[in-house]
C-alpha cells in the first residue's frame, strides 16, 4: 500500500465561514477577467483559461457580457484606469496560469 504524507504536516481545520454571497448566480450578466500576464504561444495562459470560462459561464449561467485586461507587466499591480474599466460588473476574475 502507497500512503501519501504532506510534509506541511496535517491540514489544519477550518473554523471560519466562507464569504458572503451576492444573492444568487441567476443575477450575474456581467463578469470580467484580469490576466495577470500576456498570453503566451506555448504552454498555459490564462487568457485562452478565460474562454473555457466564458464558455461555461455563458452556458451554466446565461452570463452574456464579459471584459478581458491583462496587465502588461507581470510584477507590477493594475493601473487605477484598467481596474476602472471593470467598474459596474458584477464579479472579477482574476489569474494567471502556471
């Protein structure tokens, strides 16, 4: 038998409550994604990500407006005008691939 161990040691257990909810999912018309990076040629991006997500969300949710950035700079934050644009949706996604 192969047994996994975590050198972290155990998990610790949760106490606290997950996040409050907006209300329900059938209220989203409006999502936006913030790449962290540009999309590269090979391997994985989180721009391309972004469109399996728009596809689901648009399926699942009947999501029908998205708005993708992707900051030029990986290290740096978004600039107040990029941030700005992603003002009136109703959540944010935000990521990179690795």
């Amino acid at each position: 038998m192969i047994e996994l161990v975590d050198p972290r040691g155990p998990a610790p257990e949760r106490s606290g409550s997950l996040a409050r909810r907006r209300g329900s999912p059938d209220a989203l018309r409006r999502i936006g994604f913030l790449s962290n990076e540009p999309e590269h040629m090979t391997g994985p991006h989180f721009p391309g990500y972004t469109r399996v997500l728009e596809a689901a969300l648009r399926e699942r949710l009947g999501i029908d407006e998205f708005h993708l950035e992707v900051k030029p700079v990986l290290s740096r934050p978004a600039e107040a005008a990029m941030i700005e644009r992603f003002s009136g949706f109703d959540g944010v996604i935000n990521g990179l691939a690795k």
